[in-house]
C-alpha cells in the first residue's frame, strides 16, 4: 500500500492554508470595510471557484502557466519556474480553488463585529494591525477557525483542478484523490477504499471538533 498519496496531500493541505492565511486575513479585513465597485468585483473574483467546474478552472490554469504560452513561458524564461505538472503548480491551483473558503467566513464575522470594538482600540492608540490582531481577530476565533478547517479539508478533497494543472505523477503531483481515481481504474477496490477511509477520517475528526469548539465558545459563563 502506498501511502506516499496520503502524505502528499496533507502537505499540500497545510501550505495552501498556511499561505492562505497569512494572504486571505488582511484581504478579508479590506474587503469587510465599506463598499465600493473594485471591491464588488474582487469578491466575485474570490468567490467564482464555488460554482465554476473544477476542470474549468484547472483548464484555464493550465493555458496560462504552460511554458508555451505567454505567462509561462516568461516565468520559465526569466526565473526557471515551471508550474504544471509540479507541486508548485498543485499549491498555485489549491491556492486558488480554496480562498472563498477562507476569506469569505473572516469577512462575515468581521462585518458583525460592531464598529465601535476597532474606534475604542484607536483611541487607545493602538495601530490598525495591532488592532486586527489584538482585538478584533480574538473575537472571531469561532469564524476563523471554521475558515482554517474548511480550506484543509477542501484542499483535502480536491480532484479535476489538481489533475488538470499537475497530472498523475508519482511522488510529485499524484495527491490521495487522484490516488482514489486510479485504484477505481484498476479496479483496486481496496485500495480506493483505504485512501477514502483515511481522507474521510481526517475530514470528520477536523469538522467534529470545529462543533466542538463552537460549542464551547458559545456557552454563557454561568452554565
């Protein structure tokens, strides 16, 4: 049994939520503030990967960073960075397919936080990212966390953007679904049924205790 798929994903999985957080906390706080017409298109941008087909999305990824074409062929020119059919090009595409999941629960919770929690911390004279980090990131722990876990567990699943844009390569792109995939071709019923039930034990025990902590947050003092 070859578990290389397994660890493969997790990696994939944790960098893409690393990246994403470090990159969707502060496009979520900019976008919870105020509206305005660059905005409205910015999170339609964000947003188009929950209902565009993973395959399309994949197929436009690949006509851009293959080295035949324009983008690509410049990336692999100037500094020799190749992103299909590498694990660069499967964190590129994760990055991409998971940022609703990320930003979009940040953004709602900031949104509900009442204006005055941000002016008393200025007033205090604290600076707008000791503001976000110290007060206002605090009081959405609930809302974070849920982004945090629905990225991994969405990076987890992913299958026709990472096919697309990084192929069946063994050891380098070949991620747990596609693993899935294959032993379903081969008819290896059991090893798609190994690598699914490691997936789907993963995905559970995360998203119980995301209720688990939300549960936890939302009881009152006194009980």
């Amino acid at each position: 049994m070859d578990l290389s798929p397994i660890w493969l994903t997790l990696k994939l999985a944790s960098i893409t939520t690393l990246l994403l957080l470090i990159v969707g906390l502060p496009v979520a706080r900019w976008l919870s503030k105020g509206r305005s017409f660059l905005k409205t298109i910015i999170e339609a941008v964000i947003t188009m990967p929950l209902v565009l087909p993973p395959s399309v999305l994949g197929f436009y990824l690949l006509l851009a960073f293959s080295p035949q074409h324009g983008l690509g062929r410049w990336l692999q020119d100037a500094f020799d960075v190749q992103f299909v059919f590498s694990f660069k090009g499967l964190v590129l595409a994760s990055f991409i397919y998971s940022m609703p999941f990320m930003i979009g629960p940040v953004k709602s919770a900031l949104q509900q936080l009442p204006a005055s929690l941000a002016q008393a911390s200025y007033t205090l004279g604290k600076t707008r990212w000791q503001t976000f980090k110290s007060v206002l990131l605090p009081n959405i722990k609930p809302s974070l966390l849920t982004a945090v876990v629905l990225t991994f567990a969405h990076t987890l699943g992913e299958f026709g953007v990472v096919l697309m844009i990084g192929g069946n390569i063994p050891g380098v792109t070949r991620v747990a679904s596609i693993a899935v995939y294959d032993s379903v071709e081969r008819m290896d019923y059991a090893a798609a049924n190994t690598y699914s039930v490691i997936l789907f034990t993963i995905t559970f025990i995360m998203v119980i205790s995301v209720f688990v902590f939300n549960k936890y947050q939302a009881k009152s003092p006194l009980e």
